[in-house]
C-alpha cells in the first residue's frame, strides 16, 4: 500500500473542544489519507448588549446566522436555551447557512423553524431567502467583522431590510506559528474552511519557507476558493456541500487507489 496522503485542515477552533471532530472522524476513517487539524483562528464576542437588545425586539421577520460563532454569540449574551424573552423567536424563520449552523440552532437555542440548511455559502442562502420572503420584510444578521457584503446588499436591492451587527471578531491564533512548525513538513494537501483561515496562514507558510505552489487545495465553499485563487493558489477542488463526507470524497477523487 502506498504511503498516505498528508491532509491539513485548516479551520476554526471547535466551540467545544470535548465534542468530537465530524471532518477529523471521517478522513481518520480513510486509510489512504494522514490529516491533521490546525486551529488557524481564535474569536472574541463583541457588542453583546447590542445584540441582547435587538433580539429582544419583537418586530423582526427572522435571522440570519450564516456561522456557528454567530449562534454562539447569541448564546453568551442569552441564557441556553433563551428564557421566555425570546419567544417570539420560536415561530420566526432562522435562516442558515448549512446543517452545523442548524443544528447549532437546535441545540443552543432551542428555535425550530430553521431554513437554508442545504446552502453551503452565502449566495444560495440569498436565493433560498427571496423565494420565501418579500419586499418590507426585516431580518437582524449577527456575524463576525469580516463578513462580506453581498448577502446583505442584494437582499436590500430586492427590498429585503437587513440590520447588522457585528457580534464577534475573527482574529489570528498566537500559536499558530508554533502550530504549523509542529504539523511537520509542508502537506500533500491543505483544506481551507474559511477566507480568513487563509490570510492568516499563508504569510506564516511562506515564512518558514514553505512552497505554496507545490501543495493540492481545496475550499469549502466558492467564497474560500475564490480567495485561494485571489493569492495566486489553484483550487483542486470544492465540495458541493460543506459536509465531511462530501469534502473527503472531492479529495479521494485525486488520490490513487
């Protein structure tokens, strides 16, 4: 059998550093792949009685929570689940992005009507939400500063009312230096999870005088890729959804049997 192929995954801490890893359990699963996970991010919740105060506010359509670290920013400023303040959130669409973001939902706060868990990235979540919502209508959407600015601007040029608030900020792991010298020799291929998974470890790879151009990379979701292809990297390939078993199987693609 032919030596494995190295995998670095390159994401965001777990919220729970106790719960299981779902993408670390699949590719350990796959005999023909090493991976390794690398904790590219760290996040600081902010604005928190900001927040408190538009959920309260009943006179909202519905949310957007398009990450996990959006849920739990919710969560720091709110009991779990929410006491009866929140009620009226329970009959409110919650739209996601993705069945983590969704499950999140269910079991931090409690709220059923979660929509968009087949999105995998932002831009379907918007086509999901302009089939079920109309013009007038007013979603709040907490998220991290580095969000973009397309989901919130073409909902507003349909008509749709978006308030923003910034409920946490995404910042540089201080060990991450330590973290990739630790992870061994450059890998056969690296996985990026987010745009800003990349701004950060890139000029930390190509300090320690890694090649970039000799590692295989793959995204998960158009946004992420297309950042890869903004810092000259070629994108090998991006799940259809961002499930662990749809991004292994992109990969296993170009691995030989």
């Amino acid at each position: 059998m032919s030596t494995p192929t190295r995998i670095l995954l390159v994401k965001s801490p777990a919220p729970d550093p106790a719960a299981p890893d779902a993408f670390m359990e699949a590719f350990q699963a796959e005999p023909r792949v090493r991976a390794q996970s690398l904790s590219a991010l760290q996040f600081r919740y902010v604005n928190q009685a900001q927040l408190s105060r538009h959920l309260l506010r009943p006179d909202y359509d519905g949310l957007i929570l398009t990450s996990v670290r959006a849920v739990l920013s919710i969560g720091q400023c709110w009991p779990a689940p929410p006491d009866s303040s929140a009620e009226h959130w329970a009959g409110k669409p919650i739209f996601v992005v993705g069945p983590r973001t969704g499950q999140t939902v269910r079991q931090q706060l409690g709220w059923p009507h979660i929509l968009g868990q087949t999105a995998g990235h932002a831009d379907e979540l918007v086509r999901q939400m302009l089939a079920q919502s109309r013009p007038g209508q007013k979603f709040l959407f907490p998220c991290g500063q580095l969000k973009g600015d397309s989901l919130p601007e073409r909902l507003r040029a349909a008509g749709v009312q978006v308030e923003v608030i910034t409920s946490y900020i995404t910042e540089e792991n201080p060990e991450l230096r330590s973290l990739l010298v630790q992870a061994g020799p450059p890998p056969d291929w690296m996985v990026f999870f987010s745009p800003s998974g990349l701004k950060f470890t890139l000029p930390v790879m190509q300090s320690l005088g890694w090649d970039e151009q000799r590692i295989q990379y793959a995204a998960l979701g158009p946004t992420t890729a297309q950042c890869l292809r903004d810092h000259g990297l070629s994108v090998r390939t991006t799940p259809a959804q961002p499930t662990p078993s749809d991004l292994l199987s992109c990969i296993l693609k170009y691995i030989p049997i």
